[in-house]
C-alpha cells in the first residue's frame, strides 16, 4: 500500500471534532488501510478508542458510514457524541417508535447524515435495504464483530445476516470489524463470515495498564458480604458496578445496602421497562453513584468514569469477565476490579449452561459442542479465581498474548494473598488498591475547581438532555484544572475540546474559572502542580514505565503521557 497521503487531514480531523492532538496507538493505522480501501480486523481493549477508527474515515469519505452494533444504549450516547463534536449522525433501531422511524429513514434518504448507526436486525427491513441501494455507502463498520462467531461469548443470530445485507448493495463499501475480546478462533470465524477481503488485521493487545486486579475468597456469605461494604467503603462516593450471577442476589443486595443508606439503583431483565430505564439513566446520570445488575447491564454504556467493578460471583467465562470488569477506567484513569469468589458460584454457572435458552437454529451436535466449550470456558475461569500468580498475565495469556513478568498492579503481585492469610496466626489486613493511589487531583486548589466544573458540566448535560460524560469527560475537566486556560485559543489546547466544543460551551468553563480564580484572590495556576509534572518527568528520565509512574502519582495513563510531552 502507498503511504497514508492523508495523514495530516486525519489528524486536523482529530483535533477539530474531538479535540486530541494525536491517535492513540493502533488508530492511524486502522485509519490509514480503511481509507485505502482494505477491509480491516481490529481487536482493540475497552476504551481504547474504537469508535475514532471509523469515524475520522467516515469524515473523510464522500459518501456515508454505516455502523452495525447490537448496543441500543451505546448508539445513543455515541450519536449524542457526535452531534456534541459538531457531526452529523443518526440511529436506527427498536428503540424508536413507529413516527420517529419513518422521519429517521427519511432524513437518511435524504442524506442528512454522516454516520448513521443501526441494529443488526433493521437491516432486514425492506424499506432500510431500498434507501440504502440509492445511498453512496463507504464504509460498514460492524462494532462487537465476536458477535457473529458462535464461538464468541455474546453470539446473535442476527449478525449473521451482516453478509445478506451487504451482497444487496450495488456496490461493496470497505468493511471494519471491531471487538475488544477475541480468541484466535473468534478472529477466523469473523474473517470467514463477514466476508473481510485480505484484511488489515491489528491488535493493540489486551492490557489495561490503568485496571487494578484482585481475588478475594470469603468463606461464607456472610464474609462476602463483608468483603463488599469495605470495597463500597473504600471507594465512597465514586462511580462503580456491583455483578451479580442472579436477579434474585441483585435484589437481595439492593434491598440490603438502601437500607443501610447507600445510594444505590438496580438493573436486570425481571424489572419493567420503564424501571429498567429510570434506573439506568440514575446511573448514567451520576443521580446515583453505584448500580447492582445482572450481566444484563452494561452492554453500550459508555460512562467514562466508571471507577470500580465488583464481581459479587463468579462469571462464566474470562470473555465476559474481562469486558465486564473493562467497564471500569474507559478514560485511562487508575480503576479498580474486583471479583468475590464462592466455590458454590461454579453450581449455579453449571446450572446455566445445562439448562441456558436452547437456540433451536442450531443443530443438536453443535449445541453439544457449544456446552463442550462453555464448560472449558468455565473451568479457565475458575483457574482465574483461584490463581496464585499474577492475575493480568493469567487473562492477557488466555487471549494468546504471552506475559511471564509480573505486572505490579494485582493482589497477587502487589500484597499478601488471601490464601496466604488464611495460615497466618495473625491475620494481617490485605491490601487496599485505594490507599495505595493518591486521590487524582492537582493539588486542593484544583481539586475544587474540578468539583466546580463537575456541578456545571451536570447543569450543561441537563439542558441538553445527555449524560454528563457527552459533554465533557473527566479527563477532560482534569485537564482544564492543569492548564487553566483563560481564552478560547488556550480552551482548544485541552485534549477532548474540539471547535464545536469550545463554541458551544468555551464561555461557561472560561466564566467557570474566572469566577473561580476571583473567589480565590489569585490568577496562579493550581498549587504543587509544576512539582508533580516535575517528579513525572524525573522519573520518567529514570526509565521508570509509564503505568508505573501514573500509579505512583495518582494519574491516568493518558494524563501521564501529556505531561511527558508537553514538559520536555
């Protein structure tokens, strides 16, 4: 392939819709073959920047992109980002009622917008398929690409009519399969199905640097329970997923933490629609911090500062349990997962597999050979919960990628096991991830500036009818308490303000600081904050790795990167 002629255009792209200076590793060669006209594999983790490999080719194209997810709360928030960015987009699914669909298929014929996210399931219908034959179409992105293989954990049926529905098109757009969890065979199965001509296949690996890992095994459900208020405890006020195997424990622990006054909410299949609904946007919303669900919850959610996952049982596979978990820390910030392990939690998983929902599509021998695999998921997974070495190596090995030194950022390789406490004559406290971090902030000054600029993001994201992560992210907001900008152009220098952005919002934020400063009797920058970039730079001379670094100052991987380059 010749070199990417296009890459400044991508890059001006980048920073004019969403404010980034640069591609995270992986995007601009995803960007660069999809715009070459390959059909590309990327296997990227959670929160490692899926979206901007089909969204900065789809802005530059002519015609428009398609993106095929099964996540109706995930189109949502990522076509309200994208109109927050300045971008035309749209969603087509069964979210909509009979009214909003037809005004929705009329505005896509009439070429309305640029990306344009769909279900599987809508590409069947008659009417969708006839606009789509008259529409210039470049790019089809199939988003949770693992969800065509019956190998994958998350397999619908619908994802196999993905092909159809492109054999109808007269003409064939290039094709970019994205997931975040993949085995090799996983991998075939989506070349294989999908159709990918000679793909571009990339993965960026599988690690979290950011993702803090940890076992703890309570004896009975009494200590279990135990074991969850002291994690609630620790991470007091802050945003976290409580995982439940059950509806019956999901409610049995809502009930139990409301009436010891935690401000908790609910989610799985048993609730109303409409409850299910109320509850998620409470979450969504930060109305309330922690959210006790099935593994119903959390397909599509795209909140950024989710800074804690709790497994209150076991999950059946490592696939799930690493995309649950992976819901923790999507802006790069220090997050915590943490799974309580019961020998009794491999019985009710049992259970499940015997006697989960028969898919009459398939043949009897390859039900059989589906449990056959669902059984050696399960007992990887209990090799997991039971591991004596380092527990990131034990799930990055099993997605193929091989890792033998330890990673410094797990109960196994940070502290004293639970294993090891139980033969101890005098039980030690096992470590906590919360006291080993500083609180991310710079300084007081600016971590009242953050609070600040938290209650105006929530006023902006209530006029506008989004979550508050839509308009602005945390990280975001942490780098406007670092930089202090006083003008618009300045505004523009802090990673995840694009122009749009700034236009829209760069006079509240400024007036945001102003009055903030005035109160504070001072125009300086926040206090200790040039000694904290300085440490950062000394230890990065000192060849210190940089997830290392960010642990040791309480910052995300992401901001840790911008003060070693912008402070050299």
């Amino acid at each position: 392939m010749e070199s990417f002629s296009n890459k400044e255009q991508a890059r001006a792209l980048l920073k004019r819709y969403f404010g980034h200076e640069n591609f995270r590793e992986g995007q601009e060669k995803i960007i660069e073959n999809l715009c070459g006209g390959s059909d590309v594999l990327g296997i990227m983790p959670t929160g490692g920047g899926k979206s901007i490999c089909y969204q900065i080719p789809a802005l530059m194209a002519d015609g428009i992109t398609l993106v095929v997810s099964p996540l109706i709360s995930l189109m949502k928030d990522q076509v309200s980002a994208l109109v927050q960015s300045g971008i035309r987009g749209a969603f087509y699914n069964s979210s909509l009622t009979e009214g909003q669909c037809r005004k929705a298929l009329a505005n896509i014929a009439a070429g309305m917008y640029k990306i344009i996210y769909v279900a599987p399931e809508r590409l069947e219908n008659e009417t969708f398929v006839s606009i789509c034959k008259r529409l210039d179409i470049s790019y089809i992105a199939v988003d949770e690409a693992h969800c065509v293989s019956q190998w994958g954990q998350d397999f619908r049926p619908s994802y196999l009519k993905i092909p159809e529905f492109i054999k109808k098109l007269p003409k064939r757009p290039v094709i970019g399969a994205f997931t975040a969890t993949a085995t090799g065979e996983v991998r075939a199965d989506i070349v294989k199905i999908l159709g990918l001509n000679d793909p571009f296949t990339l993965s960026t690996g599988f690690d979290r640097p950011n993702l803090y890992f940890e076992v703890r095994r309570p004896n009975t459900k009494s200590g279990k329970f135990d074991e969850l208020t002291d994690i609630l405890l620790s991470h007091k006020g802050k945003s976290g997923i409580i995982y439940c195997s059950t509806r019956k424990a999901v409610d049995e622990l809502y009930d139990t933490l409301s009436l010891m006054g935690l401000d908790v909410t609910r989610y799985h299949a048993g609730l109303s629609s409409e409850e299910r609904q109320r509850n998620q946007d409470d979450f969504i919303y930060d109305r309330k911090p922690v959210v006790i669900a099935t593994n119903a919850f959390g397909m599509g959610i795209d909140k950024s500062n989710v800074s804690f996952v709790v497994h209150y049982n076991m999950p059946k596979n490592i696939e799930n349990y690493y995309q649950e978990a992976g819901r923790a820390g999507r802006d790069g910030s220090n997050a915590d997962c943490i799974l309580l392990y019961s020998p009794k939690d491999i019985f009710t998983i049992r259970f499940f597999i015997d006697h989960g929902e028969r898919n009459d599509e398939l043949s009897e021998e390859m039900r059989e050979r589906i449990r056959s695999k669902d059984i050696y998921r399960m007992n990887r997974m209990i090799g997991y919960c039971t591991e004596n070495g380092c527990l990131r190596n034990y799930i990055l090995n099993y997605f193929g990628e091989k890792r033998y030194k330890p990673c410094g950022n797990c109960s196994e390789c940070i502290g004293v096991t639970e294993k090891t406490l139980d033969h101890l004559p005098l039980r030690k406290k096992k470590p906590d991830p919360s006291e080993r971090r500083q609180k991310q902030a710079y300084g007081d000054v600016s971590a009242e500036l953050f609070e600040l600029l938290r209650k105006m993001r929530m006023r902006i994201a209530k006029t506008q009818g989004v979550p508050p992560y839509v308009v602005f992210g945390d990280n975001t907001l942490r780098d406007i308490c670092r930089q202090m900008p006083r003008s618009k152009s300045e505004l523009l220098r802090v990673a995840g303000i694009g122009e749009t952005k700034a236009n829209r919002y760069g006079k509240a934020v400024l007036a945001e600081i102003e009055r903030f400063l005035a109160e504070k009797g001072t125009a300086d920058a926040p206090a200790g904050m040039a000694s904290k970039e300085d440490a950062v730079i000394a230890d990065h001379e000192r060849g210190m790795r940089i997830a290392a670094i960010a642990l040791k100052h309480g910052l995300s991987v992401g901001e840790t990167e911008y003060i070693i380059k912008h402070r050299k």
